[in-house]
C-alpha cells in the first residue's frame, strides 16, 4: 500500500493489526515509518518510536536512515541530526 501512495490503507492496516493484538517487528514499524516518510506525514514517527520502546524493539539503521532521508529531503537539517 505504501509504494502505491495508499496511506489510509496501510493505517487500516496497522489499526486492523493493533485490534488483533498482532505482534510487530523492527519490519512492521520500518513498514510503517517508511509509509510516513513517504506521504511527508512525520508527526507519527514519535508516536511509532515509543511503541517500539514500549514493546522493547530497537530500532535498526532502516530503521534511523528512513527517518534521516525524509528529514533531510524536507531541508529539515536540525531533524536529522536529533535522530
């Protein structure tokens, strides 16, 4: 859904998901945080990191480089480098 620009499906997803108390990964949230970065919508990204705290996930260099890459093309130099 993300590479198709289908963000609402990938979040009825991730609600669907959640629902069912799926178990996620460090791939399901890079999936996510990539959706994120691709539709310019970075204000889930803190929310997802904390779920990954939570849930005792580490976030990964996929992970940290999506983030970064989003920032960085949005010239949002100071972002980047807070990650």
């Amino acid at each position: 859904f993300s590479h198709r620009k289908c963000f609402d499906q990938v979040w009825a997803v991730h609600d669907e998901m959640r629902a069912n108390n799926m178990q996620y990964s460090v791939v399901t949230y890079n999936t996510l945080i990539d959706a994120c970065a691709r539709s310019g919508d970075m204000s889930r990204i803190s929310l997802l990191l904390e779920q990954m705290s939570q849930e005792g996930i580490e976030p990964n260099v996929v992970t940290y480089s999506t983030i970064v890459k989003r920032y960085c093309l949005d010239n949002r130099i100071d972002k980047a480098f807070e990650v």
